[in-house]
C-alpha cells in the first residue's frame, strides 16, 4: 500500500515525539568532534606536555639515585600528578566539547516513556533478531566506508615517511620522537576531518529519516487542527452568535442615538447627548465598511440625523470606544454639529406647527 504520510510534522507533533524521546542527534558527530578538540589541544604548545614528563621522570630517577624509602614512597604520588596535570585538560576539553556538540543538536532530553523499563530488549531472542535486519546490515556497510578510507590514509603515511622511520634509528631519541609523534598527529587530524565529514553526511541521512518518521496524513494534519481549534460547524456557530450579539446590540444602541458623524462611506459613529443629564457626548456605536453601512441604515430606520464630516468620524472612531464619553480635544467640532442639528430641529418643529395654524386660518 503507497505511504501517504506526505504532510510536515506540525509542533504539536513533534512535541510528543520529543516526549516520547525521539530526538535527532548523531552520536558520530558527538564523538568526532570531541576527537578532534583532543588532537588540537595536544599540538597547542606541545612543549608543555612533553616538559610535564620531562620534570617527572627527573624527579622519579633522582629519588631512585637516593635510594631513600621516603623518597621512593613519594613516586606513586608524583606519578599520579602528572597523570592527572596530563589528562584533566584533556578531559575537561573533551567534556565541554561533547556537551556543547550534543546541546547544539537538540539539547539535553528527559524522557519519562524512555526511561520507562522495557524488559523485551532484555530478550535474547529479539536482539539477536536485530542483528540481522536491513538497518544493522546498512550501518555496518557505512562504516566500513570511512574506516577504509582512514586505513589508506596510514598506509600512504606509512609508505610517504617509510625512509625516515628506516633510518629512525641512526637518528637522536628526540628527533625519533618527534618524528612518530609528527607522523601519528598527521594520521590523527586527517581521520578527525574524514570522520567529520562522514558524520555530516550521516547526520544529513539521520535528519531526512527522522522528518520521514515524523510526517503526517493529511487525516491526521485536519484531526489536530480540529482538536486545537474546534469543529468548523462550532466556531461557525459561534461566529454567527457573536454577529446576532452585535446586530441585537447596534439596534439598541442606535434607538439613544442623537446624530450619526459618517466618512461618508468608510467610518460611521453614533453620538448620544442629553444636556440635562450628560456632561458631554457619548459614543453609543461606531464602524468601519459593513459595519458603517449598517449604522447608517439604522439611523435612517431611526430617523437620527446623519452629517458627513470625514476629518471628525475618524478622529472619532480613533480617539473613543462604545460607551466613552468623546475626548475634550473633540468637544468643540462636536458642539457645533449638534447645535447646528438642534437649530435645524427647532426650525423644522416651527414650521410645522405654523403649516396648521396657516391651513385653520384658511
């Protein structure tokens, strides 16, 4: 049956899988780099570590000379001083840089379903069946790539150098040592580089099999989706609700509403002003587009005055929410429309109490 997990993993994905313990990290590459930190550290100054033994086989024939029990029960202390002034170093480079490579690659992970005991790998049976699968039978035949790769490169040093290592021993102690000791860091750094290459290319490999491992069905992209952020129908639901809230809203607000301030298209606020009982216009509503055009139709339905004045509805719609008193920056433009529409309105009150009076006179 063709795979049909053709989706990137999503976060929440590889959350789990990250809980799960599944982390890409290279252990070659861990293990190369740390190697490689070592060898550079020995051919920095190599002269401090050759004088370390230098001083403490001094020391050690010297109290031989003596012949003193006191003498010679401090060799073991010596001995073991220059073992650890040689090595903490070392270890202390190996371990930083083993840690760093190893946070780099995804940090340090604590897995509780990981760590869990698991009693089937300590089957004989099963283990012994996994040494004989396809993945064991391909990491065999990688490594056997690098590995034959780092046997040529002794073999071309060894023959490069042989007419010296011949004649090594006509040559002075120190010149024959630092002869060895400049063929094996040369075999060492060049096997650093091979296997920090090969372990590139290996984490490369791990990586594409570690994002295959982890892809998704297009079922499985939409059933999460589904669980984080709902049921289509039930945010539709929702979104009808929440408009049915605000149209109900908008209708009541509209009935208090003395004047309507428009863009004319663009914005649209409703004021509210009653002077015996108000200190200074509220806004009852306000919108942007749709939500303008509604207003509008509502103040007509309404029968609210409407006056464009684009300048004012957006410093309006900007400067106060639903339910706020206007700004006192506002109060003058403001004042001026509704004195405008309170003239228009008596005016209009007086005219038409004179059209009776007029036809009665008749």
């Amino acid at each position: 049956m063709a795979d049909n997990r053709t989706e990137r993993a999503t976060p929440k994905r590889r959350t789990k899988a990250r809980e799960d313990g599944q982390i890409l990290r290279s252990r070659d590459l861990v293990s190369t780099i740390t190697l490689l930190s070592v060898v550079i550290v020995l051919a920095w100054h190599p002269q401090i570590w050759i004088g370390r033994w230098q001083s403490y086989f001094a020391r050690a024939l010297e109290s031989s000379i003596h012949g003193e029990w006191t003498a010679q029960s401090q060799v073991f202390g010596w001995t073991m001083l220059a073992v650890a002034q040689w090595i903490a170093p070392l270890f202390g480079v190996a371990f930083v840089m083993a840690v760093g490579s190893t946070l780099a690659q995804g940090g340090v992970n604590f897995s509780a379903k990981a760590l869990a005991p698991n009693f089937s790998r300590l089957n004989p049976v099963n283990n012994v069946k996994h040494l004989f699968t396809l993945a064991v039978l391909s990491r065999v035949l990688r490594s056997l790539l690098p590995s034959g790769i780092i046997l040529y490169l002794a073999l071309r040093l060894i023959l490069l150098h042989a007419p010296a290592v011949l004649h090594s021993a006509r040559m002075p102690v120190r010149s024959s040592l630092a002869l060895m000791g400049a063929i094996c860091y040369s075999l060492a750094w060049q096997s650093g580089l091979v296997l920090l290459a090969w372990s590139a290319v290996d984490y490369i490999l791990q990586r594409q099999t570690f994002e295959k491992s982890l892809r998704m069905t297009k079922q499985e992209v939409r059933q999460e989706n589904k669980d984080n952020e709902g049921s289509p129908q039930v945010k539709s639901r929702i979104k009808r609700l929440r408009r049915e809230l605000m149209r109900r809203s908008l209708q009541k607000n509209m009935q208090r509403a003395t004047a309507v301030i428009t863009n004319p298209t663009h914005y649209a606020v409703a004021l509210e002003y009653r002077p015996a009982t108000m200190a200074a216009p509220v806004v009852v509503a306000k919108g942007r587009n749709l939500i303008a055009v509604k207003i509008k139709e509502l103040a007509r339905w309404n029968e609210v005055p409407i006056v464009e004045n684009p300048p004012l509805a957006q410093a309006l719609y900007k400067a106060a929410e639903v339910d706020q008193m206007i700004p006192p920056n506002l109060y003058a433009a403001v004042a001026e429309i509704l004195a405008f529409l309170y003239r228009a309105q008596t005016r209009m009150n007086a005219a038409s109490r004179r059209a009776p009076a007029a036809a009665g006179a008749r």
